[in-house]
C-alpha cells in the first residue's frame, strides 16, 4: 500500500514538472526564450512516466530534424 502511494506521488510530481515546463516553453515560442529546446526537455522530463509523452517527444524530434534538413538543401540550392 505505501508503495503504492509513494509511486503515484512521484507520478503526479513528474507530471507537475514536466507539464510546467512545456507550458513554460510554449509560452517562450511567443516570448524571448530557448521555445522548442524547453519544450522537449518538458516531454522528456514527463516522458520517463507517461509512454504518450515520449511518443509525441519522438514526433516532434522526428519533425524538426526533416524541417533542418529541409532548411539545409534550401540553402544549398542558392
């Protein structure tokens, strides 16, 4: 039973951290701040509880290499 507490204590207080975080980063996307890099470290951080955060932490990181390489040919063309 205590055990059982103790792990879902940990998982509200990942949770709470993680989802702070990424709130914190998409506010920066609007505002001066490093947006996307917090907001990866906030999936990641909520990633070591929840298996939903590390498959949309995978997708984001997954997009934004295909956007850098996108970005990489187009000014390699010019």
């Amino acid at each position: 039973m205590v055990t059982f507490i103790i792990k879902n204590f940990w998982k509200t207080i990942i949770f709470i951290v993680g989802l702070i975080i990424t709130i914190l980063g998409i506010i920066m996307l609007f505002t001066p701040g490093q947006g996307i890099l917090t907001i990866i470290f906030g999936l990641g951080i909520l990633a070591t509880e929840f298996i939903w955060a590390k498959h949309l932490n995978q997708k984001l990181k997954e997009y934004l290499k295909k956007k850098g390489k996108d970005i990489q040919s187009h000014f390699k063309k010019n």
